[in-house]
C-alpha cells in the first residue's frame, strides 16, 4: 500500500473501491454496448452490400439474356436472392447470438464484481473497526485515559 493509501481514511477506501468497481462495470457495459452495435452494423452492411450485388447482377443479366430465355434467368436469381436473403437472416441471428452471449458474460461479470464488492466492503469495515479498537486502546494506554 503507498502512503496515500495508508493515510486515506476508510471511507474514502471504501469509496475509491465502490467509484473503481462502478467505472470497470460502466466499462463493461460500454464494450458490450459497442459490440451489439457493431454487429447490428456489419449486418445491415452486409444486407445492403448483398442487395446492391443482387440487383447489379439482375441488372447486367437483363442485359445479356434474351426475352425467351430471361424468365428462366428471373427465376433462378430470385431463387438465388430468397438463398442469400436467408444466409443474411441467418448471420444476423448468429450475430444476435453472439451478442446475446457477451451480453450475459457481461452481466455475470459485473454480479460476481458487485458480489466481491460487497465481500471486499464487508472485510474493509471489519479490518477497520478492528485497527480502531486497537488504536484506541493504545492510546488509552499511552496516556493513562
């Protein structure tokens, strides 16, 4: 422990524990925050980037085929767009998933913080209460009160 430290008060201990626990758990909920989001993003981009290809696609296809044969065309991009519209919804779900995941793995870390914090309180207090007694037996001591 430095000096500072030594010479803090309890309650300032107690608070600068209780103030670090809240920012690390603020920190986690940010981060977890910022991977919902991200993933939320990589999917629409994805979405959109799979739209646009599609419709480029049906695009130059309408160019290149003749009428006769473009109905046949037609039918198997919408065939292949319905695929990829379903692999997107899939990602999107894993995606989801995942977050879901951080999200709990989040949420247990900051039960099992919260849980410690209060151990940590509970012990910090006794210690205390216990270095108090002690103090002022000692001092009772030295000056005879």
């Amino acid at each position: 422990m430095s000096k500072k430290e030594e010479s803090a008060k309890p309650d300032e201990i107690q608070k600068k524990i209780i103030e670090e626990t809240k920012d690390s758990m603020n920190e986690l909920k940010e981060k977890a925050g910022n991977i919902k989001n991200e993933a939320k993003e990589i999917a629409k981009e994805f979405t959109e980037d799979a739209t646009k290809a599609f419709d480029t696609a049906k695009e130059k296809i309408n160019e290149t085929f003749s009428d006769e044969n473009m109905e046949k065309v037609k039918d198997k991009l919408d065939e292949y767009t319905d695929e990829a519209k379903e692999k997107v919804s899939e990602f999107a779900e894993d995606a989801k998933e995942v977050y879901d995941d951080v999200a709990e793995k989040a949420s247990e870390f900051a039960s099992e913080a919260a849980e410690n914090l209060a151990d940590l309180a509970e012990d910090a207090k006794e210690e205390i209460e216990e270095a108090t007694k002690k103090t002022k037996g000692f001092f009772q001591r030295l000056f005879g009160k």
